[in-house]
C-alpha cells in the first residue's frame, strides 16, 4: 500500500532530490504529487458524457487518446486530487469531471487486498502492476 508524505522535492541543505531511477518513466501522482515509476500509477483519462460534461476513466493499458494524469492506487490520493481539483488542471477540462467510477474502482482494489472478513491480506506484487498498469 502507497503512503504518502510531503515532498518538498529539496534536501535539507536545499539542493535538489536525485531523480528515481530505474527502467520506467517517471511520473508525479496528482493526488500526493509524489513522484513514482509509471507502473506503479494509474493513468486516468477525461471521457466526454454528453452535456453533464466528463469523467474520468482509468486507462490501465495507457493507450487511451487524450491527456492523461497519473494517480496512485490510494483513496486518499484521490480525496486530495478531488479536494485541490486537480483532475481539471491537469486533464486540461472545464469543471469538475465526474470520478465515481474511479473512486469505485479504487474501492473495489481495497476490497479485494483485505480478502474475506478474519483472513491476512495477501498482494499479488506482480499480478496487481500487470492488471493495473
């Protein structure tokens, strides 16, 4: 499970953070604006729904047209996201975009970590960056 902190993005004598690397792009989460390796973000997506205006969709195979935003697989970066309304700013839509089936989706990954009700949690590290990336 992703935790997130403040990222300041500087050292504490001022100088800037080393990049992340590794053999994957790197991405910054809209919700915690904590940079990560793409595979372990989700893109989202903005979906035109008519005259209600968009939503946001996931686009787990990243292969959607349109701008794209990257999210964590967290409720919390997506209540930030919501709250600073960044969905908006960074899909580059007017409003604000319609989230519930993201929210739902991201539900419905708790619901699965935690298992049946009395049972340890068991994460699939490799299953879950293929389904999800």
């Amino acid at each position: 499970m992703h935790t997130c902190a403040p990222d300041s993005g500087t050292v504490g004598d001022g100088r800037r953070e080393p990049p992340i690397s590794g053999t994957y792009p790197i991405r910054m989460c809209i919700g915690c604006r904590q940079r990560a390796q793409a595979v372990d973000l989700l893109r989202v997506v903005a979906r035109n729904v008519g005259p209600a205006g968009f939503a946001v969709v996931r686009d787990p195979e990243r292969r959607l047209p349109g701008r794209g935003a990257w999210l964590h697989l967290d409720r919390s970066c997506l209540s930030t996201a919501e709250r600073r309304r960044a969905f908006g700013r960074a899909l580059r839509v007017a409003g604000v975009p319609d989230t519930a089936a993201l929210r739902e989706f991201l539900h419905s990954l708790e619901r699965q970590e935690s298992g049946p009700a009395g049972a340890d949690p068991v994460r699939h590290e490799s299953r879950d960056r293929h389904e999800h990336s």
